[in-house]
C-alpha cells in the first residue's frame, strides 16, 4: 500500500474521476461509476429487476438521462445538464415543451442563500420533472418563452450494487458500505467510496482476521436490497462502518451504532480518543445514511457510520460548492488512516485464558523479560503482561485489559502475542 500522502493524492484523482459522472439510485451513471471503481478492486456487481420486493420496498424503474436543457429563443442553453448533472432534478421524467418563465418557475430549485450555487434535488418516488439553477442564472433571465427539454426515460430495468470481499481467517464479517446514488458532489460521496476502495485494497494486502465485505449501493434502497437478498446469512455479520463525507476538512465524527455499545463503537471510541484527533462521537439517531438500514430493530447490527463533517452539517452539502476543491488529500488520507487504525484493534480484539492461573507465572524462567530488555518501553510491556495474564478469564477483550490499565492496545496486543507464545494463556 502506498504511503498515506500518496494515498490521499490517489483517491483525489478517483474524486475526480468519477465527479462528472450523472448517479442516481439506479442506471448507467451507479454502472459506469462501479465499472472505474472496479479498476481499483475487483467487484462483483449485482441487478437486481424493477418490480422485486425488497422488504416492504420495490425496487423502482431504472431512470436514465442523455441531455437536458432550458434554452432561450434564440437557442441559447442558459440551464445545461451538460455542464453539471446537478442541473436536472433527479429522476425527472421527460418533458419536451415551450412555456413563459411564470410557468417555468414553478419546476425551478435555487438557493437564494448561496446565489452562485446549484442546489441538488430529487423526486425518485413521485414522477416529476424540474431544473436545479443559481440563483443568480434565475435572476438573470428575462420574462419570455423557454424550450425546456430532459431526454430521459423510465422504464423497467435494473438497480445496481457491488461488493468486494477480502477474505480473513473466519467466515465472521466486517461490512463496510458506501452510497454511490449521488451524482456531482465530491464529499457525498465520492470521498466515501475513494476512502472504502483504498481500505479495501490496504487489506487486501494482509491477513485480516475477520472477512471484510465492501458494499457500494445506491442510498437506502440499495442498503435495503442487500438486506433483502442476504437476510439468511446477514449474522455472519458482526461489526460493520459506513463510510460518508469523508474527505472534507472538519473534525472526524463517529455516530454510534443503535446498540450503543456495540464493539464497533468501543473500539472507535477508543481509537479517536488514544489518536488525539479532533473528534466528535454522537449517539445514534434513525436518520442519516445507511446505518439506520442495517441497524433496523430486525437486523440490529452494531454499524456505525464515520464521516468528518456530518450530513448537512456543511453549507456546501448537497449543493455544487460541494466539488473536487472542497475535499483534500490530507483529509481522505486522515479518514482511511482512522479506519485502519480502529480496524487493526478489531482484528486482535479476542478473549483470551489464563493457562496458569494460580499466582503469577514465573516470566523470566520462561525468556519473557529478557525478550524485552531492547525496548525503550520495557516497563510498560512488562505491565502488559502482567495485565493479560490478570483479566485473561475468558470474559475480558484486548480492548477491555487497554482500557482498564490505560495501556496503549498495540503494546497489550502484542504482551498478549507473547504470552500465547509462552503457552501462557490461549485465545
């Protein structure tokens, strides 16, 4: 894996890449996107037919878009879809029509607060059509007639996920889930499919313990779908992130799972607190990305959603100020540094017993202070030890002896390692 500047300077250039492309919860934007991402990791990509039942959802008409304009008499694109897919309402149906700008006005999306930016909006559940504008273009256009035109089409097709496995030592799963719905806005979330993709590939490059599953899907109803079409294996799944707005220059924030004290959101805790990064760690609400899919009271999977900025907690969210210059290589590199960090604890959080439980072996008969002479941190490892072999019961984690003894978890991670390695105690 590449250095983390480097890695932050590539998943910049996979931002963007993919900002151009016109998403939406289905069509050929979500497959052309999956298409560059599976350049990076292999993907197998799933369709699933409109029509399909989906818990209580169906999965909708696939909605596709080539051109959309409002032009003046004189021919004049003053809305063009070509210059940014935000333009055009998402999933608009098609319209081919002349009409005065009264009329238009009432299918026009602006922000009168932010007068230079382009809002995005959508209907994907009631058929409509509409432009999204600044402000200023809207101001700037004389009353007349307009050719408004959205070459578009619904018609019953597929929605479009995949997934990328890394496969670990056990069956038990990790998912991670990133929404590829969103059309030209680079930190919701082109930054959290750039960050989930070079996690994956950094993975790759181990032996993780647990399998790791990568999700990209379109916004709840893609969620919802996996859920759907994986319900009778989904307790293999066992800690889970969604990754979202993570590429922008706030604070990192971690919203907990609904469980609250899921094992996700202790070792999260723990790792933003021990980096000493600015962060923010708020409770679960059922409102916000994907987390509020898998962590339904049905399914009730302890997933946590990380992101730097929360959703519409940014003016720029949903807008086009939201852009490639909005997010940086630093702070997507920041983002996927955290991951693995709280990933590396996942991996060694295990249980373990104490073999020799009456008193306190005897170390150094068996070369374990020796081992440590060399270290500049030979006191603190030696209290490792002796913290593992005392809540080694086979009720207390790595992560619970860490934060008991307020010991870094690598140096009680790897007391434990040696330890094992003594036949001293036994996962």
């Amino acid at each position: 894996m590449a250095p983390m500047t480097d890695a932050g300077e590539e998943m910049h250039a996979l931002v963007e890449r993919l900002y151009p492309l016109c998403r939406s919860i289905t069509g050929d934007g979500v497959r052309a996107t999956l298409e560059i991402v599976g350049e990076y990791v292999p993907l197998r990509v799933h369709e699933v037919p409109t029509g399909t039942q989906v818990l209580d959802w169906t999965v909708p008409q696939e909605w596709n878009i080539r051109d959309a304009y409002i032009a003046d008499t004189a021919g004049n694109r003053v809305v063009d879809f070509a210059a940014s897919s935000l333009h055009v309402l998402g999933y608009s149906v098609p319209v081919s029509a002349t009409m005065p700008l009264a009329e238009l006005r009432g299918h026009l999306h602006t922000l009168p607060d932010h007068p230079s930016w382009v809002p995005y909006r959508t209907s994907y559940y009631k058929p409509e059509w509409g432009f999204c504008l600044a402000q200023e273009t809207l101001d700037a256009l004389p009353e007349g007639e307009y050719e408004v035109r959205i070459d578009s089409t619904l018609a019953d097709g597929h929605l479009t996920y995949a997934e990328h496995v890394v496969p670990g030592q056990v069956a038990d799963e990790v998912i991670v889930s990133c929404h590829v719905c969103h059309p030209s806005l680079a930190n919701d979330n082109l930054a959290g499919i750039a960050v989930a993709t070079f996690l994956a590939r950094a993975l790759a490059q181990e032996t993780p313990y647990y399998t790791y599953r990568f999700i990209y899907a379109p916004g709840t109803i893609g969620a919802i779908t996996w859920l759907a079409r994986n319900a009778e294996r989904v307790e293999r799944v066992k800690h889970g992130l969604v990754l979202a707005c993570a590429g922008d220059p706030g604070r990192l924030t971690y919203k907990q799972s609904r469980r609250g004290d899921a094992e996700i959101d202790r070792v999260m805790r723990h790792v933003l607190d021990a980096s000493e990064r600015p962060h923010h760690v708020t409770e679960f609400t059922p409102y916000g990305y994907d987390e509020r899919q898998y962590c339904s009271p049905g399914f009730n999977l302890g997933v946590g959603s990380l992101s730097r900025t929360p959703y519409a907690g940014y003016p720029e969210y949903h807008t086009s100020a939201d852009n490639p210059g909005f997010v940086s290589p630093e702070a997507m590199a920041d983002t996927l540094a955290l991951c693995r960090e709280a990933f590396t604890v996942l991996d060694r959080n295990r249980r373990y017993l104490n073999l020799s439980p009456y008193g306190e072996p005897q170390l150094g008969r068996r070369g374990l202070y020796d081992a440590l002479g060399g270290r500049s941190d030979t006191k603190q490892a030696q209290m490792a030890m002796l913290w593992v072999l005392s809540l080694s019961d086979g009720e207390h984690s790595l992560l619970d002896v860490a934060e008991r003894s307020g010991l870094p978890f690598d140096t009680v991670a790897a007391a434990a390692d040696a330890l094992c390695g003594a036949e001293l105690i036994k996962a």
